[in-house]
C-alpha cells in the first residue's frame, strides 16, 4: 500500500477536521508543496501509517461519521468506475473521472452545513453526491441530459461549469449578494476548481474580488498535478499554487462564522517513477491541505473520439483501504459490515445507471432553452434552423454511431 491511500483517505478526515468548526467552515490556511521541488515528509501531518495503526492525532470525528466517510467515498469510486465503463461502452459522453480525488470531494462536502453552497468544476461528481445531488442526475447530465443539472432544492449545489475557472467569479457574486442580503447569517460558498484554474484570469479576478469585498467564500483547489496533458511543474513558476491567494489579502472570518478557506493543495508528490508520496493537512503549519491525485485520464470522451492520454494515469489508488484498516481495528468495521456497505453501493450505482437509462431523452430544442433567461435572436434562429433540419431529415440523422 502506498502513500496515496493516505492521501484520499485522510484527505477526506482532515478537511473536514480542519474546515469545520460547529458545523461550519472556520478559518484555516493552507497552503501547498510544489511537486518536484520539496522534501515530501517536511511539514507532514500523518495520521495513519499505510496499515490503519495511528501516527498523529486522531480528529475529533465519531464513528458514525467515519463510516459515512467510508461509504461515501466507496460510493463515489464505484460510480467513478461505473461511469468510465458505461462511456466506453458508447452509453454515456464525455465523463470526467474522480478516481482519486473522492477523500478531498468528500471530506471538504461533509464539512458543510445545510445552508453552505457548492460552486463545482465539472468534478466534484463526490461532494455533489454528499449534498444530495443524485447519482441519476449527475449520469443524466453526463449523458447529454440538462436537466441532470439541476438539483433539487436545498441541496444548494450550482450548476456544473466547464469553462475553466469561470465557477469562481460566480461563487464570489453568490456569496457577495448573500453578504448584501444579510451580514450576519449565512453559508459559505465552497468553490472548487483545479489547479490549471488558478492559471486564468477569472482565478485571480474572483479571489481578488472576494479579498476586497470580504465575502463568505471557501476556494477549494483541487490539486490533482495535471491540466490535462501539463503536469503542474509546468503551469506555473510559483513555488506554490497557494502564493496565488496572498496577494488577494486573505484573511480569517469575522463575527459571521464563515470564513475563507485559502485552499491551496498539493501534498502529493508525483515522482518520475509514478509512485506518489503522500502528506496531509496540518491545521497550523500554514501547508498542506488535501490531497488528490488524478489516477486516470483527464476526461472519457465519447467511443471513437481519441483524447491524448497525458500524465497523471498513476496506479489507480484507493483511498479508502487505510480507513477500512483503521476502523477494522477499532472494531467499528467488520466483514460483515463492510460487505454490506458494498453491496449497498453495487445496487445505488446499478438502480441509477438503470434509472438513467430509463430517462426519455429531453426534448433537442431544449438545449437553445438553457443559456439565458430569454433567448438572444443569434439563439432563436439557430433554434428555428434546427427544427428545420429536424423536420427534413429526422431526429435519426443526427444519432451519433
Ligand atoms: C476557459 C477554458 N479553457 C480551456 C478549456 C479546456 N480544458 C478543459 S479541462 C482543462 C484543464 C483543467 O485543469 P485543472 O484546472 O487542473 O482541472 P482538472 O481537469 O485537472 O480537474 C482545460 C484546459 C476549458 N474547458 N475552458
Ligand atoms: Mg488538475
């Protein structure tokens, strides 16, 4: 077993140690650790050595909420696995793996309240999964379905953005207008993007904005070492990504109880030979965080449709074994349990896909319905093109084989 494990699963306990404090996000600056250039024991938090036995300070989480974590995090690498398969089956498009990512998704999403909001990438199918948003809404989507983005009430989960970086100015207006709204009584709004996001513009202009205007926002940088093809050595020349946020004048919460998370990651060290290292978040050595890395391509594109494959496919980790050891010794798991908790995630990933695929397909002209609240003219002429087109030729000429 190797780092890694560490690195999801006490991703996962510790982000949520570390971001929650009464059910809120509090106050904690992270930073990260370049890839290449640091020693990746300086400043390590561990709390679990690679067989489950304790080597740090266990975080205050009682056992019903590690199992969750535990399950959750099965769950999400299951459907991961699922949805990959189901693309290269020619059943679903374009599917963004997570693989890898879960312990971060996960912790940083059970660190929320009720009343926090998630801004996500087009990843974040794990900590979308924690705020209630359906496994069938999120295979939906990815099968071309709009509607599969539009969670139900009170999950508070926006809707998913592909252009990179673009959720973050977003998040920062949410969460300005809420501060307008009340000064006193609200959610944070978490939002995630990767570390190719902090190379845009929208980056720095949405962090900037939110340092002037003190809003309640966490940036949550998910640090997977890759934009694609280009290892994170490459993106940047700073030392670390989280340099990125100084200049926007972080700084801690008011009375309010949210704050902003200045949440920069990279503990894991990619080395050459594709073995990474991992490290955890240490809540007061201003380093660290939690710490994903992408163990397989950057995204599922349709059958037929070649991607280029880049870096980042390391040896497809798990991050919940070393949890599993954990609370086997603690007598919280047992075989029993732990089947049970993978038969249950078997059926809720099978019952979706079936659901899913049960789903009528939407109506095409729809797709002209989502951009704006009223239709542009460019838009109702591409609307009219269409159904024209549709009218000749049949909806049958435009299936992709
Ligand atoms: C504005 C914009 N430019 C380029 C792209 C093409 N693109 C899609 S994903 C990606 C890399 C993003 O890397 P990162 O932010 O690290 O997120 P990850 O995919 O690793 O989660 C790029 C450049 C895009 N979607 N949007
Ligand atoms: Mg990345």
């Amino acid at each position: 077993m190797n780092a890694a494990h560490s690195v999801g699963a006490w991703a996962a306990i510790l982000t949520k140690a570390l971001c929650r404090e009464s059910g809120r996000f509090r106050y904690a600056k992270v930073g990260t650790v370049s890839t290449l250039e640091r020693d990746p024991t300086e400043g390590m938090v561990r709390v679990l050595d690679e067989d489950g036995g304790v080597v740090g300070d266990v975080p205050d989480l009682d056992d019903d909420e590690l199992v969750e974590m535990y399950r959750q995090m099965r769950l999400a690498r299951h459907f991961d696995e699922r949805a990959v398969s189901l693309n290269r089956q020619g059943r679903m498009g374009t599917y963004p793996p997570m693989s890898g990512q879960e312990g971060a998704q996960v912790g940083s999403a059970m660190a929320m309240g009720d009343d926090d909001w998630m801004i996500p990438s087009y990843r974040e199918h794990a900590a979308a999964l924690v705020r209630g948003q359906g496994l069938t809404e999120t295979l939906r989507y990815w099968m071309g379905d709009e509607r599969g983005d539009s969670p139900e009430e009170g999950t508070n989960v926006f809707s998913v953005a592909v252009p990179i970086a673009s959720q973050i100015p977003h998040a920062t207006g949410m969460a300005w207008a809420e501060k307008l709204q009340s000064d006193s009584d609200h959610g944070a709004f978490v939002c995630y993007f990767g570390d190719g996001a902090t190379s845009e513009g929208d980056f720095h202009e949405g962090l900037n904005f939110a340092g002037v205007f003190d809003t309640p926002n966490v940036f949550f940088c998910n640090n997977n070492q890759w934009a694609i093809s280009v290892p994170r050595e490459r993106q940047t020349a700073s030392e670390t990504l989280a340099q990125k946020h100084e200049r926007t004048g972080s700084r801690g919460s008011r009375s309010t109880g949210w704050t902003h998370w200045r949440c920069t990651v990279s503990p894991a060290r990619h080395s050459r030979s594709t073995r990474p290292r991992g490290r955890t978040v240490a809540p007061d050595d201003d380093r660290g965080g939690p710490v994903p890395v992408r163990c397989t391509h950057h995204c599922r594109r349709p059958v037929g449709v070649p991607h280029r494959r880049g870096g980042g496919t390391v040896a497809r980790e798990r991050p919940d074994p070393r949890l599993e050891s954990y609370l086997r010794s603690q007598g919280v798991l047992d075989d029993a349990r732990v089947e049970a908790i993978g038969a249950s995630v078997e059926d809720a990933v099978a019952d979706a896909i079936d659901e899913a695929e049960a789903t009528a397909d939407p109506d095409p002209q729809s797709m002209f319905e989502h951009v704006y609240a009223e239709q542009t003219p460019e838009l109702r002429d591409q609307a009219e093109q269409f159904a024209d087109l549709r009218e000749r030729h049949g909806d049958d000429a435009f299936q992709i084989e």
